[in-house]
C-alpha cells in the first residue's frame, strides 16, 4: 500500500512539474536578438564629392583637380529587433538601430546617429508601426557600397516618425496586394513668407512643424513569388505635406511638397535580379530628391530615377551595376544650384566565408550647377564587411 501511495504520489509531483514548464512554455514573451555589422570604407576621389566618406554630389567645378582619399569605420552597423511569442492571434515587434554616422565627434572619435526606433503590433492581416523608420514612398533601395545608396541621385526616401496602417491581402497561393498609408512628420526648412515688412526675418522653426498638420504618405504594391523562385513586386506610392513659413512679426505663407513615385524590383532564383524606381515631384528636399536642393515657396519641381542589376555567377561571388539621375527644374533654381546630378556605377562583392564580404566600387559622377560648370568625378571605392 505504501508503494502504492508513494508512486502515486511520485506520479502527481512529475505532472504538477510538467504543467508548470508548459505554462512556462506557453507564457506570452518578447524575444530580443541582437544583429549588425563592422564595415570600413576606404575611397579614392578625383574630385572634391558633397561628405568625403561618402558621396551624394560633386562639389562645384571650382573645387576641380583636388584629390581625396578616405578611410572611414562610421557605416559600422548595430541594432536589436525584438518579436513575441505567446500572444495569441497579434504579433508584436520593434527594432531598435544606430550606425556611426552622427553628427560631430571626430573621425576616430564617432558618435551614433538613431536609424530605427518603432514598434510593430500586427493581427490578422492588419499591421501598425509607431515610431521612426522608412518612409512608405521609394520603398527599394539599389545595392552600393557607397553609403547613400544614390540619395540625391535619382533614390528617394528616408526616415523620419511615423504612424503608419498596412492591410495585405491575399490574393493567390504566393501573391498578396498591400495597402498602407499614415501620418509623417514633416521636416523642412525655415524660409520668410514672400510678403513682409521690411524688418521681418523667419520666426526660426521648422516650417513643417509651423503647419501644424502631419504629411500623409501612401502605397499599393503587388508581389508574387512563383514556384520556380522568381520573386517579383511592383507599386506605386506618394506623399503630400504642407509647410508654412512664418515671419517672426506675423507674416505667414504656405506651401508643398508633394510627389508620385513607383517602384518594380525582379529576381530569379536568387542568382539574378534587376530593380528600379522613377519619381516626380516637388520641394522633395528632405526625401533625398531634387538634389537634396532646400524647399521654395513657389516649389523645386524634379524628375528622377535608378536602376540596378545584379547577378551571382556563384554563391560566393555577386556582381552589381547601375545608374541614377536626378533633375530639377532650372526654372525653379537659384544662380550656382545643383541643378541636375548622375551617376553610373558597377561593383562586386567576394564572400570568401560567409560572415565576411571585401567589395570593390568603381562609379562616375556628373553634377550640373545653374549658370556654372558641371563637375565630374570618378570615385573608387573598397569595402571590409563583418555581418553579425
């Protein structure tokens, strides 16, 4: 009897320890994983480029025939992404992500500069972010070395806070339709309404932050994936954002920024691949378009666009090529703007282990300037990259 019992009761302990660990198990968490990598740049220039380490522009012609070359640990990447498990029926996430790019510090003494910082709360087929990362408009970027990946140079977007709603409907065994939309903030310049006294200046704030309303952004995309692993997605976005420039004894005057963008990105068995996007719009400044040119109350009309073609002759071994273009209106520049800017590049990048990748970049560079000399560069970049 007595064996009975204690088996009994040997019996009850192993149950009660099992249900514990499964609810344990089963305990709603967030796990937290950490990801980045260590890169250096080293790059020769021709010409005097817009940031040295990197280059968006070529400085005017003036600064012609002056020779650069840089080194530069600062694209160095870190961040965390955070997903849950347990909540039953929503999805929760965030990411969190710095590179060494911030402003001030020296160039062995960098500071970080805030990439992503949003949360993600997903049910269904209904998403919302919170928070700062990619804008919804120029939603693909081309693969360079060089940092800006052809900001100011026919790619445009970036980040900046948002709130922002995603609904992606299914409509195929691999294809789905996605719609978003949301609230940005609205980052400009401080210009003085055309109309003033003669002693008035701007009221020195933002004018997006003096409009008092939000900029709307907006996209639909198509993508499929077949079964013989061609990727393929397509769409159309844009934005609309009113500023006001204010004058500090009451003067005040609005204007926009507004554009249409499209994108269409291909890729075959992962082994080749081509991508591109075309934009027009205007007082696209601070979305890495019209030369990064600063907004005007009458409005910086631009056209623009890139395409990029990649292909993996093997696993280890990946070979790039593009273009860009950018190209404001004359008509709406100031004399010595930028006022239209190109660049051609092709690169290849060796993974001889899988954790590790050296790139090679070779570019050209052309940037028109209104009632001056274009300036022209050929740049040459080399890459060390650690993924982690």
């Amino acid at each position: 009897m007595k064996r009975e019992v204690k088996l009994i009761t040997g019996l009850i302990v192993i149950l009660l320890l099992v249900g514990s660990v499964a609810t344990a198990a089963e305990k709603p968490s967030i796990a937290l994983n950490w990801y980045g990598y260590v890169k250096l740049d080293a790059s020769y220039d021709q010409n005097l480029t817009s940031h040295g380490n990197f280059s968006m522009w070529v400085n005017p012609e003036g600064e012609s025939d002056d020779e650069q070359f840089n080194m530069t640990h600062r694209q160095s990447r870190f961040g965390f992404k955070a997903k849950s498990k347990g909540y039953e029926g929503v999805n929760l996430a965030g990411q969190l992500e710095f590179d060494l790019y911030g402003s001030g510090g020296t160039e062995n003494k960098s500071l970080l500069l805030l990439r992503h910082a949003y949360l993600s709360v997903g049910t269904g087929d209904f998403q919302l972010i919170a928070g700062q990362t990619w804008d919804l408009i120029g939603p693909l970027n081309p693969s360079t070395l060089n940092y800006p990946v052809l900001w100011g140079c026919g790619n445009s977007g970036y980040r900046r806070p948002q709130i922002r709603f995603t609904y992606t409907a299914a409509t195929g065994a691999s294809s789905n339709v996605k719609m978003a939309a949301g609230f940005f903030r609205t980052i400009g310049s401080d210009l003085t309404p055309t109309l003033t006294l003669s002693t008035e200046v701007s009221d020195g704030s933002d004018d997006g932050t003096d409009a008092g309303i939000p900029s709307v952004q907006g996209l639909l995309e198509f993508s499929s994936k077949s079964t013989s692993g061609m990727k393929f997605r397509a769409g159309v976005s844009g934005l609309w954002g009113q500023l006001k420039a204010e004058g500090n004894q009451g003067s005040e005057e609005t204007y926009e920024s507004q554009g249409v963008f499209g994108h269409m990105a291909v890729s075959f068995n992962n082994q080749f691949g081509l991508s591109g996007e075309g934009f027009s719009g205007s007082n696209l400044g601070s979305y890495n378009a019209g030369i990064n040119n600063s907004n005007t109350i009458d409005g910086v009309n631009t056209v623009g666009g890139w395409a990029h073609v990649w292909f993996k002759p093997t696993a280890k071994v990946k070979l790039g090529a593009g273009f860009g273009f950018d190209d404001p209106d004359d008509a709406d520049l100031s004399s010595n703007n930028r006022a239209r800017n190109q660049s051609i590049f092709g690169n290849i990048s060796v993974t001889p282990i899988k954790p590790f990748t050296v790139g090679l970049e070779i570019s050209q560079w052309e940037t028109e300037y209104k009632d001056a000399e274009t300036a022209k560069n050929l740049r040459a970049q080399t890459s060390f990259i650690l993924k982690f």
